[in-house]
C-alpha cells in the first residue's frame, strides 16, 4: 500500500560495462577527408593540407640554413689564407663543422615525420640511417 504524500518509486539500475586493461584513448575529431569518385582517392582536408605544407616549407628552410651554415664554415676556413695554404685549425675547423652541423642536425631530422628525405622511410630505416648519420658525425668530428 501506498502511504498518502509519497509517490511509488521504482528501482533504477543501471549498467556500466567494465573493461580491465584497457588504455584510455581519447577520441579524436578529425575533418572528413574527400573521396575523389573517379580516381578512388581521400583526400585530407584542406586543414591538413595546409598544416603539411608548412611542416615542409620549414623543414626546407632548416635544410637551407644547414647548408649555409656548413657553406659559411668551408668558406672561411678555406679561403683565411692569402696564400691558399689549409693550417690544422682550418681543416678542423673543416671537419668538425661537418661532423656537428651537417650530419649530426641531418640525423635529428631523419627522425622528423615531415622531414622530405627520409618520410618515405619505415621507422627502423629511419633509426638505421640515423644511427649511420650520428656514427659518420661523430667519427669527423
């Protein structure tokens, strides 16, 4: 029976599943991609796109400045003589700016996704030719 001023109230329950070991993944909002019907192609969106573009405009101006860096040093270590002659400091100079600025920065961006040499690469042909890289580095250096 019910008590007068009391409404009847039934019994919920609710059901959690329970998943053990389970890493918790955010879930991702991505822009859909474009599907080109004649050729079967996606395409990302225009976001994407554009934020790949310039991931490599800056990974070829690194590229650049690398190498007018590595240009600056070879320049002036061969050509401080007036009489052409190379001291030891100068071929030091020579290979350790080699070894430092050319193979050890290249090595660092092998590893990069959006580095434009090695992005073709699997992940452990990155590691082998970073690891050839550092090793060529270190031995000129």
């Amino acid at each position: 029976m019910d008590r007068p001023g009391t409404s009847q109230q039934t019994d919920k329950v609710e059901m959690f599943e329970v998943r053990e070991h389970v890493p918790y993944q955010a879930e991702l909002t991505r822009a859909p991609t474009t599907y080109d019907e004649e050729s079967g192609d996606a395409y990302d969106s225009r976001w994407t796109s554009a934020w790949k573009a310039i991931c490599q405009l800056f990974n070829m101006m690194h590229h650049m400045l690398v190498a007018i860096v590595v240009f600056c040093l070879w320049n002036f270590a061969l050509t401080a003589e007036p009489n052409g002659s190379v001291s030891n400091l100068q071929l030091h100079i020579v290979f350790t700016g080699t070894g430092y600025q050319l193979f050890l920065v290249e090595a660092v961006l092998t590893l990069h996704r959006h580095n434009s040499w090695s992005s073709h690469l699997s992940r452990d042909g990155k590691r082998v030719v970073h690891g050839c890289l550092q090793l060529t580095g270190g031995f000129s250096s």
